[in-house]
C-alpha cells in the first residue's frame, strides 16, 4: 500500500529485481571497460596521469576557498566585535552631553 515504509525506512536490506544487492558506483566503473570518447582505453580510475593532475589541481584550489573562507570568518568576527563593543559605549554616553554641544 501506498503508507507502508520503504525497505530502506524501515532499515532492511535494499535489493534488486534479481533478489541481489546492488553494486555500489566504484564497483560498477571497475567491471566497465575504460573508454575515451574516441574507443580507445583509458587507464582505470586514479591512473590517468591528467586525471591524477586535475585532482591534485582541485584539491589545490579547494585549500585556497577554505582558506580564503576561514580568514574572511575571522575578520567578520573581530568587526562584530567592534560594532558590538561601538553600540554599546554610545548607548552607555550620557544624552545631555550630546545635547550640549548642539546649544
């Protein structure tokens, strides 16, 4: 019926048609014939001198946003601070003294 719970909300096993469980994605690409757009083979994942390359360049740029987010959070931090640390000494003056220089 429509309102029973899946096999995976109930926390059973997931299973094809067949009655087998599914492969996961690495299994599936290593039983799979590497190929480049042109037919000819490639070699299998993590062997590929420009995929290899491509990963370690990624990885790269992925350090500098991580780090380039981190001090951006840090210095969002510190100007809170100063803005809460601004409000607070103006919402501690004294109103007459601002009025006074206004006389």
């Amino acid at each position: 019926s429509v309102d029973e719970p899946s096999t995976l909300q109930r926390g059973g096993d997931v299973t094809n048609e067949s009655g087998a469980s599914p492969k996961r994605p690495r299994e599936v690409m290593e039983q799979q014939p590497h190929r480049r757009p042109d037919g000819a083979p490639t070699p299998p994942l993590g062997q590929n001198p420009e995929e290899v390359a491509f990963f370690k360049f990624l990885h790269k740029e992925l350090k500098k946003a991580e780090f380039f987010f981190e001090e951006a959070t840090q210095e969002f931090q510190i100007r809170e601070r100063r803005v809460r640390k601004g409000i607070n000494i103006v919402k501690g003056q004294n109103r007459s003294m601002v009025d006074d220089k206004w006389k």
